[in-house]
C-alpha cells in the first residue's frame, strides 16, 4: 500500500507506524498534510491516537482519514469528533482512497 500511495504525483510518504506510541512520537516531530490511520494498531489503536492527539492542544491541521476493517456508524461518528474527514473500507475502497490522494497531490507542498 505504501508503495502504490507513494507514487501518486505530489506525494511524499512522511513515515509509517504500527504502534500508538511510536505514532504520537512521529507526529510531534515531523510536518504532514495528511494523517492515514488504522483503527487496529498491533499495539494500541487509532481511536485512542485520535484522542490524545485532540487533548494534547497541539494544533493538527492536517486532513485526517482512517482507512481500516473496522468503518462502523459508530466508529465513523467517533472520528468526526475527533476531524476525522474521510473513512475508507481497506477491503473494497483503496482505490477511493488513491483517488483523493491523487487528487490533493496537486495542490500538496513538498515538506
């Protein structure tokens, strides 16, 4: 996956996480325009990630989309809490999800 999104024009992979921690960690130190999450980290999980994110008073104005198994109403109303603007069923929508990034590849800076 990171491969293929890494080829769109415009698009500059910034960094890959497996782990809620480790994800914080490179959040804080490093500058994106676009936050992929998981729901199911093997260590964790996006939610939580989102949670702390919106509690540490850090601005993120990055866009911010979950891409997983798990696209449920009610994950789906959790992350709208939390700025999540777009969801994506990783077992039918991946190209959906390559198409808005394709799209926002355009108009994306190079960080």
């Amino acid at each position: 996956m990171i491969e293929t999104l890494s080829e769109i024009p415009g698009v500059v992979f910034a960094g890959f996480s497996e782990e809620e921690e480790d994800a914080l960690q490179k959040i804080d130190a490093d500058s994106f325009d676009v936050l992929i999450l998981d729901i199911e980290l093997k260590h964790g999980n996006g939610m939580s990630l989102l949670r702390t994110l919106s509690k540490s008073g850090k601005p993120l104005n990055s866009l911010k989309i979950i891409f997983s198994n798990n696209v449920s109403n009610a994950f789906r109303r959790a992350g709208e809490q939390y700025g999540v603007r777009f969801f994506f069923d990783k077992s039918s929508e991946f190209t959906k999800l390559r198409d808005l990034l394709a799209a926002l590849g355009t108009g994306l800076p190079d960080h």
